[in-house]
C-alpha cells in the first residue's frame, strides 16, 4: 500500500516538474514585445468593441501596443479553452477578459500577477467595492483590475411597441405576464430571447430574485442549501421559466443575445431581458433611453442587484512585460477609461467615486440602484455569470434550467434534478 | 500469423546479407526511417492517451493535477445527465449517420456507374460537402434550418403555407438535423469508395451474368454488392471514426442545444475539460470515448492485419 | 432463352421494344434522380454565393434562395480587406495566408512521412512490422480533444507555443496515422518483383524508394493530398487553441468574424468570408476530384 503511494507520488512528482519547467520557459519563448500587451478577450461585438477601442488608444498614447487576441463564440468559452492552452504552454497572455470565480480559479493555480503595489499607489481599495473585491484579491492581493459592474436583473423594452399595445412598465410578476400577453395578442414577439444556455440562466437569475427575493437567492444560488433549491418556491421559479417559454417566438434556439435586442431595436419585440451589456446594443443603433427604449428592473426586484463585474485578470509575464501590464491595470481602473468605457458599454463603473453625470437616464439608474443595494447588502452575484458560484456548479445549473426551458420537462422534476445535479457538481 | 510470414517479401529472407556487403547502417536503414514517425505517434498519442488515464483518475479541475483520488471522477460523469444524453445522442446519431451515409453512397455510386455522360461533374457535386468544415457551412445550415428564416419560410414564400420543418428548434427532433447536416457532408465520400469498389469488380463476371439474362437489381444484389464486402468495411470505419470525432458540425450547428438536446460525447468532453473546470470528469468521459473506439477499432485492425486481402 | 426467342421472332421484337422503351425510361429516371439529388447537395453552397452577391438591405427583406436582384461585390470586398474581428479592421486576408503557411508544409510533410513509412511497411518488413502499422493506425481515432493540454505543454517546452510551425508540427503527428495508411495499402499492391529486382541490380534503399516507388504513386499521392489538405487546411480545433491571435488559421478568424456581430449581422460579409476560407479546398476538390476516385479504387479503399 504504502508502496504504491510513494509510486503515485513520484509519477505526480515528475509530471509536476514538468509542468513546471513549462511555465518558467514562459519567457525565453514568448514573441510579445517588451511594450506590448497581450489581450485576450471575447469583445467581439459592436458596441463592447467600441468600448475597448477606447482603452486601446489610451493604451497606444502610452507607448503600449496593443495585440490584440480576440476569440469569439460560446459566452467567453473558447476564450477559455485558449487560455488555459497558453497558460499550459508557458506563454500566458497579459490581460484576459474573465468573470467572478474564474478569476479566483486561475489565481489559486498561482498563474496570475500581483498588481498589489499599484494598488496600493492607486487607493484601489477604498474605491472598489467590496462585493467586487472579492473577486479580484485572492488571499489580499490584487491579481485583476475590474472594468466594470454590470448586473442581470434588467428588463428591456422598446418604448413604441409599449406605446401602440397601450401597456405601462409592469410593477409585478403578474403585471409583466399580463402585459406580455397583450404584446402577443397585438401580433409582436413578447419577449426575445435567444435560446443558449446563458442567456436562459440569465433570465433565470431574475426570475429566482422576483419569486424568492434577496434571502432565498443566496440560500439556493450562493450557498447551494439543498432545502432551497428542492422548495416550493424554487418550483415555482420553474413554472415561471415556463411562462416565458411561452411568450417567445418560434426561432429563438440558439440566437445571439444582440439579435434578440436587435428584434427590440426593430420593433420586433417588446421586451428582453438581458443584462444592461444590451444598452450598448441599442445605443450603437443611435437609440435615445427614454424616448427609443425603457429600461427598468425584472418586476419585483428593484433595490437588488444580482451583478457581475467584467475585469481584466493579469497573468504572470516575464519580468519585459510587467511594465506594460502595469500601465495596462493602472489604465483600465483609470477614472477616465471607466467613463469612457462604461458609458459605451451600458454598465457601472468599477469604481464608486466617478460621478454619473456623463451617464444617460439608464446609467445613471444604474448607478443610483448600485449604491442603494450597497447600503442595503443586496447586492449579489449573478449565477448566469460566474459570480454566484464556481464554473462547475454554475454550468450544474444550467443543464437544468436549459433542459426545462428548452424542453418538456416538469418544475418538480427539474426541482428534483437541480437538487441532485448541484450535489454531484459541487 | 503464417500468411503474414508468407507475404513477407521474398528478398529480405533472401541472401542477400550474406553476398552482399551491405553494412549494420542499410540494414537497418528502414527501420531509422520509420522510427520517428512510431516515436512521435507512441509519445503524442499513447504517452497522451495515458496521461489522460491518469487524470481520469485526479482531482484535476482547473488545470491538471496530479492527486489520485481513484474513482470519484467516473462517478461524477456517470451521475451526470448530460452525459447519459450525450451517450444516447451518439447512439443514435451514429447509427442513423452511418446507415444513411452507406446507403445515399450505394445508391449514388450504382447510379453514377449507369454510364452517365456528366459523371464527372455529378461526382465533384456530390463530393464537395467533404471538402467544407462546418465553420463555413455552419452558418447557411443553421439559417437554411431556422424555421422563421430558412426552408420553412421560403416554402411558405412559395405558397406551401403548411409546411412545417422545426426540427431544429424542437429538442426532441434536433439531433436529426445534426443527423441530416452530417450525412449531407459525408455520403459524397462514401459514394466516391463505393464508386472505386464497384469500378475494380472484375467484368468478366458481370458480362457473364447479363449474358445469362439476370435482371440488374439481381446482378446487384447478389453478385456487385457482396463482392464490396471491404469496401462497407473501410466506409464502416471512416464513418465510425468520422461519427465519433463529430464536434464541429453540433457546434456549428445547434452549440449542443436547444437545452443539451444534442450534445454528443465530443462537446460534452470539450466543454468539461475546457469550460467547466472539470478536467477530471472530462478525461473521463475521453477515455470512454476511447474504448468505445478500440472495441470497434481494435477487432477491425485485427483482422485486416491478420488476415491479408488477396 | 435464346432457342425460345428463335421460336417466337414477332414476340421477341416486341419485347425488344418494351426493352428500348423502359430502357429510356429507366435512364430519365436515373437523371431526374441524380440531378435532384445533385440540386439539394448544391443548396447550401448555393444559399452562400447568392447571399454573398446581395445587399444587406436585400439580404434581410428577400427569400434565401432567390438570385440578387443587383449583384454586388462590396460584401466580398469587405470580408477580404475591412472586416472587424474584434478590434482590428483588416479583413480575413492576412489568416488566408497564415493558413496556407501551414497547410502546405504540413501536407508536404505529412505525405513524404506518410510514403517513407508505407514504403517501410510494405516492401522492408521487420519483425513486429503489423503491430507498429496497428498502432499508427489506431492513432487515426483518438479524439484530437484530448491531446490539447498536453500538447500546448509539449509546444511550450519546445517553443513553438503560438506559431505556425508549433500548428504545422501538430498536423503533421495527428496526419501520420492516415498518411501512412494510404501508402502502406497503396505500396502493398505494388509488384515485390520491381523491388526484389531493383536490389539484385544495387540498388539501394532511398534510391528504389525514389527511382521506383515514388514515380508509380501518383494516385495514392493524390488521394493523400487532398485528404490532408481538406484536414489541415478545415481544422478548427487545433488552430485555435494553439496558434490564436495574429497567427490563426483563417477558420478561427471566420469564426470570430461570424460571432463579431453588431446588432445587425451582416450575413452576405459572412457568406463572402466563408466562401474565401472555402475556395482552396475546394479548388483542389474541382482540379483532382477526377483523379481521387481512381486513387482510392488504386488501394486505399481496400483498406
């Protein structure tokens, strides 16, 4: 036995070493340039291109050359996949656009950079909020400069349709219900939607808030209490997905979530609900908040925020590269860039201190609503987006929301199966 | 084992080490020139094969970790229901994806060998699928199959208001679409190895049964297409190796939904090993995958390498 | 049956005619057959070209399957030169030529491997020769999924993470298994005599290979390239998770382009892009279709 152990140990040993002597080749191999950064993101779309165009030119202004290592697809998943090729190989990118526990993940592998000094000089602590902090420290020190705080509990509509059809922003669930099936009734799409796994787990996180509020969403999705997630109430979260289901149209599988806002843009559909990364979409259209579109909270759950905070996680580089990488962090947390950035982007900044008057009506609602779930601890995570739990149980999550929404499964199977699938994930 | 001795090449069990001087270097010549190629395959797939036994057997998530914690990983896939999906799906996806391939590449193959004037030109149209990846073709599958923007509107465009085709959306029916978009793909190339098949038949035998007055379909049925036997054999082996490996067409064509609908072992395994942070479980269900492959494989390999073709 | 025909002459002219009538029929059937099926195999294709050809405007209000009303260029002009994929606006171009960076040395490679080693196999057996051709053989049907983290380690320990050769090195490892397949059953055919001959004259190993084999391969060469080509050149898989960023293959870079949607999708630009990326392979498939047939009825197909 305990032959057999030490064999074990050994084989784990050399393997190891192996891996190991990958990563520190990592900078006798790399063909980045000493002023240059490597950025690995999934930005792909109009407006968060537009976005991040403005970092790279203040990047640019600085001497840094941006490379740019766009992959697209799949919610950042192939991005993924990437990454993880480049970190085996010892050739790590500088930058990666990455959410919640991924970050925390790729910190624990010992991968990631220390931005501690440049927090320190930049006051990062006190100006980051907490709830945010958690997932770009690990074990107290700063390994990734949040770019944003988005959050998922939004409702779009497109102000002409709600006009025609004669409907107001609903206040409840019912309410909402109700008024999409008078949207049906007059010949629109109710709702668009596209059927991929995160953007039906991202309307799940609004659903779960509205039916249980605050205290049962961390209850099931954050602390995975089995209770929670087999109750009543987590059922009727399903019956809901199901109401939906029924107010889509026929072509949603598989649809990018910006063609589902752009059938809102059109006048398509009345209402999606996405997280406020959407506002870009219409402001890219030329659309004015207010007077194109409304934007408002899934009905019955204003005052929280289920948010999640893109950010550029940093990874070690060779000794070359840090400087850039620095400017790089010290550039993104920038109150400039934040406003540049979010301003474009729909979100809030990452910062509490920035004022919101470049913001528009949407934004600044944004912000108002940040503060006030701050001070009234009701800012959560986004379980759609990695911030509520780690990738494994996250995806656990999705297979059952998926599944039901998609097909013709029960709520109190898809109840029981949550249950057993966030066990076995987790 | 005899026949192997037998075809052996007569003049390397010749003399020709005895009167010729050729030194240790030439005689062992062909065995240096083979030797990188088995290195780098023995390293790059076995030694890889093997590093992925071992981490079904870890606690890797996020990157490989060599702690072994025995079976907890198989557990985990075999609790898993987008597993036991994926396995269903890849039973009936392969065994309609072959079937269909085999048969659409017969039937194509004996009507191109009916002496058809454009042959040529028929054969490249019915090719071509093979040379496009869904990468490319994934984006005119997925609109041609959308039912508010493809066949069925532009049936209905045309005046067939009833005609209805949702698979894609429908998760009961999904896995078909893959099913046709796969076939669709691949039944040119069979047809192209049943078309070499039947082109190497000796036609002494066939002038012999038309003299004898047998009807067409009974000189296909019973002397043509028994005599392909290898060559369902080798299609049979492309088209399980092809079946399997299926990844591109079900990302480009339905991501694996709606819902997980149409996951096959290949995404599942992708997604655990590259998305989920589960590398563990991921390598486990890649090593099923694998003996799901040799038990095919394995006796196959056997018998042609034991048996010699002539 | 002839001396029964002898004895009814009338009966047999009209059978004769019968005979010619369903004859013609027959044929008509088989046409109309093959060319229905030829248009559904052409569909898609189809659909690619003419979207290609129209505007957005027409793209998005007419039927997929109708011609261009005005047919345009600016889409294929885009794709090629303009095109945003993430944040840089410089069409598909320079990927269409790191594809072709790596495809070629790799087939080249690839099928020289592929010929040595059939060559070995075939007319050099050794002890044990089965077991080593099983084994390459076998490598043909591992799930190329599970070799990308160990191999980006590989690459990284010696390299080559993130270039073109580290992509050229892999597709020529994953390529041996089929290349030496082709050869090995393709040189099996191939007369021991020529061989045995060749010897008895002096000849010696790389000179029988390269005076006498390889002149005769023709076919197997054929069908060896374009199954490496279509391959390499259609991979997906590996290119992007080894070589993402400035060095992609041209099919990470469709993809990117498709997934790099603003809020409108401009589907006749994707179409263009995909057709681009399509055009080699399926030039080789147009100029050596003809010769692949007889290829793979010179040997593979016995496989």
């Amino acid at each position: 036995m305990t032959a057999k152990i030490t064999i074990k140990k050994t084989f784990g040993a050399i393997l190891r070493s192996a891996s190991l002597a990958a990563v520190t080749s990592a900078g006798l191999v790399s063909g980045v340039q000493a002023s240059e950064v490597e950025v690995l993101h999934w930005w792909t779309s109009g407006g968060e291109a537009k976005a991040l165009g403005t970092l790279k030119s203040t990047l640019e202004s600085q001497g840094v050359d941006w490379k740019d290592m766009p992959v697209a697809g799949g919610g950042g998943s192939s991005a993924m996949t990437v990454l993880r090729s480049r970190v085996m190989s010892g050739n790590a990118p500088t930058a990666v656009q990455m959410l919640g526990f991924d970050i925390l993940d790729w910190g624990e592998q010992g991968v990631t950079a220390d931005l501690n000094d440049l927090a320190r000089a930049e006051g990062w602590d006190q100006v980051v909020p907490k709830a945010l902090q958690k997932f770009a420290k690990i074990n107290g020190q700063w390994i990734s400069a949040p770019v944003n705080v988005h959050s998922t509990n939004w409702v779009w509509g497109n102000k002409a349709v709600l006009d025609k059809v004669g409907i107001a922003v609903p206040e409840n669930w019912n309410d909402f219900i109700h008024a999409m099936r008078k949207v049906k009734a007059a010949g629109y799409v109710p709702l668009a939607h596209g059927g991929q796994a995160w953007q039906d787990a991202t309307v799940f996180d609004g659903v779960v808030m509205a039916t249980g509020g605050i205290d049962f969403y961390r209850k099931a999705l954050v602390d995975l209490d089995q209770n929670a997630l087999s109750s009543d109430t987590m059922k009727e979260v399903f019956e809901r997905m199901r109401q939906l289901r029924g107010l889509v149209d026929d072509n949603y599988p598989g649809r990018d979530w910006n063609l589902a806002s752009a059938m809102v843009i059109n006048g398509e559909a009345a209402f999606q609900m996405m997280g406020d990364w959407a506002k870009g979409e219409f402001l890219n259209a030329g659309k004015t908040p207010g007077d194109d579109f409304v934007c408002f909270r899934t009905p019955g759950t204003q005052g929280t925020v289920t948010f999640n905070a893109d950010q550029f996680a940093m990874f070690e580089v060779g000794r070359d590269r840090q400087d850039a990488q620095v400017k790089m962090a010290k550039a993104v947390l920038s109150p400039e860039f934040q406003i540049a950035f979010n301003t474009v982007k729909g979100s809030v900044p990452a910062r509490t201190d920035v004022s919101d008057e470049a913001f528009d009506a949407c934004g600044k609602k944004a912000i108002g609503d940040l503060k006030e779930a701050v001070a009234s601890d009701s800012l959560v995570g986004s379980l759609a987006h990695g911030h509520a739990a780690p990738a494994a149980v996250k995806n656990a999550f999705y297979d059952v929301i998926t599944a039901h929404f998609n097909g013709d499964m029960s709520a109190a199977d898809a109840v029981k199966q949550l249950a057993a699938s966030v066990k076995n994930a987790s | 084992m005899k026949q192997l001795v037998d075809r052996t090449p007569s003049y390397l069990a010749d003399e020709k080490r005895s009167d010729k001087a050729i030194g240790w270097m030439q005689d062992q010549l062909p065995k240096l020139v083979l030797a990188p190629s088995f290195t780098v395959i023995l390293l790059f797939v076995y030694g890889f094969i093997l590093w992925t036994v071992y981490l079904s057997f870890s606690a890797s998530r996020m990157l490989p970790n060599y702690e072994w914690v025995g079976l907890d990983q198989w557990e985990r896939l075999w609790n898993t229901l987008t597993w036991q999906i994926a396995l269903d799906n890849l039973f009936i996806f392969g065994s309609l994806y072959i079937v269909l391939c085999m048969l659409i590449g017969l039937m194509l193959a004996i009507l191109l060998d009916q002496k058809i004037r454009v042959e040529g030109g028929l054969r490249t149209l019915y090719l071509y699928p093979m040379a496009l990846s869904f990468i490319v073709t994934g984006t005119a599958w997925k609109w041609f199959l959308n039912p508010g923007l493809g066949l069925e509107r532009t049936m209905h465009e045309w005046g067939f208001e009833s005609f209805k085709f949702d698979w894609l959306i429908d998760s009961e029916m999904a896995i078909y679409t893959v099913v046709i978009a796969g076939v669709w793909q691949a039944s040119g190339f069979v047809m192209a190895m049943f078309l070499a098949g039947l082109r190497g038949i000796d036609n002494e035998i066939l002038k012999a049964a038309q003299i004898d007055g047998a009807p067409a379909w009974r000189i296909y049925t019973r002397i043509i297409i028994p005599q392909l036997g290898p060559v369902f054999m080798s299609a049979f082996v492309v088209l399980v190796h092809l079946a399997i490996k299926s990844f591109d067409l079900v990302i480009a064509l339905t991501g694996g939904g709606p819902g997980n609908a149409t996951e096959l072992p290949a995404t599942f395994m992708y997604s655990y090993s590259f998305t989920r942070n589960q590398i563990g479980v991921g390598a486990s269900s890649a090593v099923f995958m694998l003996a799901i492959i040799a038990a095919i494989i394995v006796p196959y390999l056997y018998s042609e390498l034991k048996g010699g073709r002539k | 049956m002839s001396a029964r025909s002898q004895d009814r002459p009338s009966q047999d002219r009209l059978s004769q005619d019968n005979a010619l009538r369903s004859a013609i029929y027959w044929r008509a059937l088989i046409y109309t057959l093959l060319i229905v099926i030829a248009v559904i195999y052409l569909a898609p294709l189809f659909v690619m070209v003419v979207t290609s050809l129209k505007s957005l405007e027409e793209v998005r209000l007419g039927n997929m399957m109708a011609l261009p009303l005005e047919i345009t260029f600016e889409p294929w002009v885009k794709a090629w030169g303009t095109a945003c994929l993430g944040l840089d606006c410089n069409g598909i171009n320079g990927y269409f030529w790191n594809s072709i960076k790596m495809t070629v040395p790799a087939v080249a490679i690839g099928t020289l491997l592929g010929a040595f080693n059939g060559y070995v196999l075939t007319k050099w057996r050794f002890k044990g020769h089965n077991i080593v051709f099983g084994m390459m053989l076998f490598a043909c049907f591992i799930p190329f999924q599970i070799v990308l983290l160990p191999m980006s380690q590989v690459l990284g320990i010696l390299g080559l993470a993130n270039t073109t050769s580290g992509l050229v090195m892999v597709h020529v490892v994953y390529g041996l298994g089929f290349t030496t397949l082709f050869f090995r059953n393709f040189y099996e055919a191939f007369p021991d005599e020529l061989v045995r001959a060749a010897i008895m004259d002096g000849a010696k190993f790389f000179t029988i290979f390269w005076r006498i084999l390889l002149p005769n391969s023709g076919p197997i060469i054929v069908v060896t390239v374009i199954w490496q080509f279509t391959n390499i050149w259609n991979d997906f898989l590996f290119g992007a998770s080894f070589a993402s960023g400035e060095s992609a293959p041209i099919t990470v870079a469709l993809n990117n382009l498709v997934n790099s949607s603003t809020g409108v999708k401009e589907y006749n630009v994707h179409m263009a892009a995909a057709i681009t990326a399509a055009l080699p392979t399926l030039l080789v498939y147009v100029v050596a279709g003809r010769y692949f047939v007889r290829g793979l009825m010179a040997g593979s197909v016995k496989g």
